[in-house]
C-alpha cells in the first residue's frame, strides 16, 4: 500500500471524484460505488475515507495525514455504452489496488469517457434496428410487420446520435420519439396496412425505458438507501408520463385517441420458435448499439437466453408479474459468475441487457398509457406494474446474495485472483 506521502492528494481527490461519476453513469448501485472510493482512497493511504454518493451528486472526504480533503459536485452527465461500462471497471480495478497513478488514471478515464463507439455511426443505427426487430420477435408481431419495426428503429437510432451529441435535446428526446413513432404506426394504421400498434409501439422506445431505473431504485430502498432509490424510482416514473405523453401526442397527430395505443388488429402468431430466435437477434443488436466490448457476445447471449427462458417457463405456473424475479434470478449470479470465475465483462455488461429483455418498463408504460383512456384501468395496470418491478428488483437481491453467499464459503477473493496471488 503506498505511503500518504506518496501520493498527490489533490489529484487522488479529483481522480476518486470522476471515476465515481462514471460509476454511477454505469448505473451502478450507490452503496458499491461508495465501497469502490473507501477501499480506493486506503489503497493509496488516506486515513478516514467518508464517501457519500447519490445519482446527482458525488461526496469525498479524507485525511492525507495532514489535514483533511474534501470535495464535492453534481453526478454525471452522460450515461455510457457497454464498452465504456467494461473499461471504467478494469480502472476501478486498478485503482482499487492502488497500482496507477491518480494523474494517469484520469488521463486513461478522459479518454474512455471521449471515445467514440466501437462500430461508428453506421453500426450504432443498425444495432438499433436490429435489437427493435429482436424485441418485435420477442412480442410476436405478424412476421411481415417486422420491415416497419426496423425502420422504426433505425430513424430512432437516428435521433439517440443527434441527442447526444446536443445536450439541450437530451429531456425532450425521449418525447420527441415516442410522439414520431406513435403517428408513424398509427398513421399506418389509418391507410388500412392493418398493423398491430401494440408490438410496434414499444420496441423501437426500448432503450428509453428506464426498467434498469426503477429495478434499481427498488434494490436501493431494500438496502436502506431511501434517498438514492426514492429518487430513482421518482424519476423513472417521470420518464414513464414522458414516453406515455409522447405516444398519445403522436397518435392524437393522426387523429386517433389515447385508447388506440392498447388496440391490437389481430392474434400474434403462435409460433414457438420466433421469440428465442427474437433474443439472438436482440443480442445481436444490443452488441452492435451499445458498442458491447470485444468477447463478450457469446456472454450476453447466454445470460440472454438463460433469463429468458427462465421467465417463459415460470411464466405459465406464477404469472407474467412474478416471472421476473426468476429471469434475474438467474441472469445476476450467472453475471457475476462471468466476470469472476471466467474472466469475461463485468457484469453489468452482461446483465444491462437481461433488463431490456425482461422489459419491466413496457408494462409499465403502457399502465401510464392506459391512464389516459381508462383510469381504473391504467391503476389495476399500473399496480401490476409495481409487481413485476418489484419481483425483478427481489430476483436481483436473492441473485447478488446467492453468489456472494457463495464466494464467502469457497473464501474467493476477485481482486486477490487477478493479481494472480492463488492462481
């Protein structure tokens, strides 16, 4: 462990202050964002560590052996890609350890924040439209309906690039497109090409869907972290009234009603093989989208494949609001299982997806949507919603502490293993 001394505090600070950022931006839990900069700042020979994190803002204080060091500032501002995600957890790794330089550190962390995704422009559309056909498959629209789902979401992969690179249009965008992809269907709809509005309206919106959000919120307030996962669930549900006020505001452009956005033409195609071959073709399109680090395919598609089928086959006999919890069940130890014993991503690479799969946020949305048509409707929906949140959010609980239960009993230290200290 390096002496205090040895280490500009000043720069230590700055360094454990933006690598939380980027923590929370990886949407990780506040409580292990706070754990990482403790055990940080004692790698590097700080005395009483005292971290406080929440989504908006980030707290450090410590004693560099002559006087105390404090800093303070808001949270992120950006949230990151897949690939991203991976490389500021090798980082925290190394910081953890104390075996990089804080000024190389925030070198290393600036560059990851600034680079540009794996497969450009013209890849991060396409996975778009890839992963919205996937989900579409998932939701088992007729099979010619899928062209319009993948033009769906190429334009709003589209609009996402533009978002970003234009920070005044990151609130307004999820209404934006919501409001162009409900008149879109529904503008369809009404020159008779007999769509389905329901499977169409919300994959192309997935990645809007704050699911991770309000999953996330609820395992903070189990831990006892009522102001971080109030606030998230606080703001997930905002997200939810903006997505749904989009929709109706799209389809009231067309001149249909609030209550068309439930509206189905027709039965979905019972087809048994379509929604497992939708999950493939939703992997595809989140690795691309997301710009998912190298080797890591065949383990997002496995945890994937895994919580989904967990969730089809306790479906039948708990229900669709009670299948979550056995989809995370599995999918968050399987992550960590990954990350530690195989040497893959970190598992918030590997899980992020599963969330978007699962798609909490959908029944969530369309609860907010029903709302506005039919009022004890949409709080029966909005109810069942609540449900099938907080059984993913307890699926992930149960998970994280199976494995770790786990880890304790075989005396396995992640940290210890990759500096090859037991092979």
């Amino acid at each position: 462990m390096p002496e205090a001394g040895a280490t500009d505090p000043r720069a230590l600070l700055e360094f454990m202050f933006q690598l939380g950022q980027a923590y929370v931006a990886c949407g990780e839990q506040t409580a292990q964002v706070e754990l990482t900069l403790r055990r940080m700042a004692t790698a590097y020979g700080m005395r009483r560590p005292r971290i406080v994190t929440f989504p908006t803002a980030v707290f450090i204080t410590f004693h560099d052996g002559k006087e105390e060091r404090l800093t303070l500032g808001e949270g992120p501002a950006q949230t990151l890609r897949l690939d991203q995600i991976a490389d500021v957890h090798a980082l925290g790794d190394l910081a953890q350890r104390g075996e990089i330089d804080p000024p190389e550190g925030l070198k290393q962390l600036n560059g990851i924040l600034r680079r540009g995704a794996r497969f450009g422009v013209v890849g991060t559309v396409a996975g778009h439209a890839i992963l919205t056909v996937g989900l579409a498959m998932v939701l088992r629209p007729a099979p010619t309906r899928l062209a319009f789902a993948a033009l769906l979401g190429a334009i709003v992969g589209v609009l996402k690039l533009v978002g970003r690179e234009r920070t005044v249009l990151v609130v307004p965008l999820p209404v934006v497109a919501a409001a162009l992809v409900s008149s879109l269907v529904f503008l369809a709809v009404k020159q008779g090409l007999g769509l389905e509005p329901l499977p169409l309206l919300v994959p192309p919106l997935v990645t809007f869907l704050p699911g991770a959000m309000l999953t996330l919120g609820m395992v903070e307030l189990a831990y006892g972290d009522m102001v971080s996962g109030s606030s998230r669930l606080m703001t997930g549900f905002v997200h939810l009234v903006l997505l749904a006020f989009g929709l109706a505001a799209g389809a009231a452009l067309v001149g249909f009603s609030p209550d068309k956005l439930v509206a189905s033409v027709g039965p979905a195609p019972d087809v048994a093989w379509i929604p497992w071959v939708g999950v493939v073709v939703f992997g595809i399109g989140m690795y691309l989208h997301l710009s998912a680090p190298r080797r890591s395919f065949l383990w997002i598609l496995a945890v994937l494949l895994l919580a989904f089928a967990a969730q089809q086959l306790t479906a039948g006999p708990f229900g669709n609001e009670i299948s979550g919890f056995f989809g995370t069940l599995v999918a968050t130890p399987l992550a960590y299982l990954i990350r530690l014993r195989f040497g893959g991503p970190p598992a918030a690479v590997t899980f992020l997806p599963s969330f978007w799969l699962l798609v909490p946020g959908s029944l969530s949305l369309l609860s907010v949507t029903r709302m506005m048509s039919d009022r004890v409707a949409g709080v029966e929906g909005m109810v069942t919603a609540i449900f099938a949140i907080a059984s993913i959010a307890l699926g992930t609980l149960v998970g994280a502490s199976l494995y770790r239960w786990r880890m304790q009993i075989g005396r396995f230290d992640p940290l210890r293993r990759r500096r090859g200290g037991d092979g």
